[in-house]
C-alpha cells in the first residue's frame, strides 16, 4: 500500500475535478457504455451473466461451474484514464482488465478465448482490491505488495465494503497507476507486462466460483475513459 499524503491531496482533487468535467466530450472522456444496453461489449471466457439495471448498472451475476468470464470492450485502448465505480458482494473476487488480449480462442469449452493480460483488482476489503494482477499470464501478481508477508503493506481498507467506490486507472506507457476513493494504491512499472499488451480491451470480471449453488454480483457504473 502506498501512503502519500501530498499524493492523495492531489488526487482527491483529481476526482473533484473530473467529477464536474467528465460529462462534455470537449474534455476527451467517453462513455463506456450507453447505460441502457450491452451493445459494444462481449461475454468472454466463462459463461456469467451481464445484464443492466435502471439506472445505467451493469451487473454481473456468478454461473454454477462456470470458470472466470468477462464483459470485454470490443474496442482496444492502449494509453488512457479510465474511471468507474463497482460494488460487489463480500464473497465475491472481481476485477477490470485492461490492454488484454484473447488466446486459445479455438479450444474446447474456452467461451470464445481465454481473457490475458493486466488486471486492476476488485475485492473486499482488508485486502489487494486496486493492486495488479497479471491474469492468465502465469505471472501472478505484478504488483509487489500483494506478493509481501507484512499484513500492512499486502493489504489496506481503502475499499469501502458493501458501497459503491470510485475507481481511478492511469495507464501510460509502461506504468500503471490506481487510485481508489481518492488514495493511491498502485504505482506499477512493469516493462515486460507493456511489451506483450502495450494495447488490448477492457473486461468486466465475474470470478468463478466452482461447483456452488450460491450466487454472487459485482455492479459497474459511470464508466468512462479518456484516451491519452
């Protein structure tokens, strides 16, 4: 967890500021989706349900058995701002993607490829929730502090449990920076990462959960992005 207090003042007033100007396209921010239907969007890698809500929601619901899937933009993005807010169950592990890519779109039971790339975690808290995570790369973590035995570097409380939180993704280059409710928690160079997905989609995650009769929801809103 990175704790900087000259940081963090900017960064709320980051926010405050983008909270007033993200609606006029004159800024460079976009909506990501239109708020009433899934059109530019696919369900890759599983076989989760994606639906919206009054509102402009997106919710995403876990399938029994099915592995991780994902809402991927048919747009590929390189460097930007992306900003949403997500809500999800306790029990339930989520994620954003960015500049993934799809492999092993041929094999058998793959839900029309298999989703790669970085991931900017969605988790209740305390835990990893905006560290990053090399999905499906064999990788692991790309973030080092998740990869720590200290509780208070691998972990923080910044995600508000059970409310909506605001989420802050600058990719640029090799680095990745993420803030969550106005504090930074992500400040990643990772060169080899920006070698293989320098550019790719962005993907709603709904874990998998195995063989649970249970049902869990992440949700998704005010989406937006702004090429850099």
């Amino acid at each position: 967890m990175l704790r900087r207090s000259v940081t963090s003042l900017l960064t709320v007033c980051v926010f405050s500021l983008l909270s007033t100007t993200v609606s006029h396209a004159e800024d460079g921010w976009t909506e990501l989706f239109d708020g009433k239907t899934l059109d530019g969007w696919s369900v890759k890698s599983g076989f989760a349900t994606y639906k919206v809500e009054d509102g402009g929601v997106i919710v995403g619901k876990t399938a029994d058995g099915s592995p991780n899937s994902f809402l991927t933009s048919d747009k590929h993005y390189g460097d930007f701002e992306l900003m949403f807010e997500v809500k999800v169950d306790d029990r339930l592990n989520s994620g954003v993607q960015i500049r993934s890519l799809l492999k092993d779109a041929d094999a058998k039971n793959s839900y029309g490829g298999r989703l790669y790339g970085p991931q900017v975690e969605i988790e209740s808290g305390p835990g990893q929730a905006g560290f990053i995570y090399g999905e499906a790369t064999g990788r692991g973590w790309l973030s080092p502090e998740p990869q720590s035995k200290d509780p208070a570097v691998n972990q923080h409380d910044h995600f508000k449990n059970g409310e909506w939180n605001q989420y802050l993704v600058i990719a640029q280059g090799p680095n990745i920076k993420v803030w969550i409710n106005g504090e930074m928690i992500a400040d990643l160079t990772d060169d080899e990462i920006y070698k293989t997905h320098p550019k790719g989609m962005i993907g709603l995650q709904v874990h998998g959960i195995g063989k649970k009769k249970e049902t869990y929801e992440v949700r998704w809103r005010n989406l937006k992005i702004k090429p850099l």
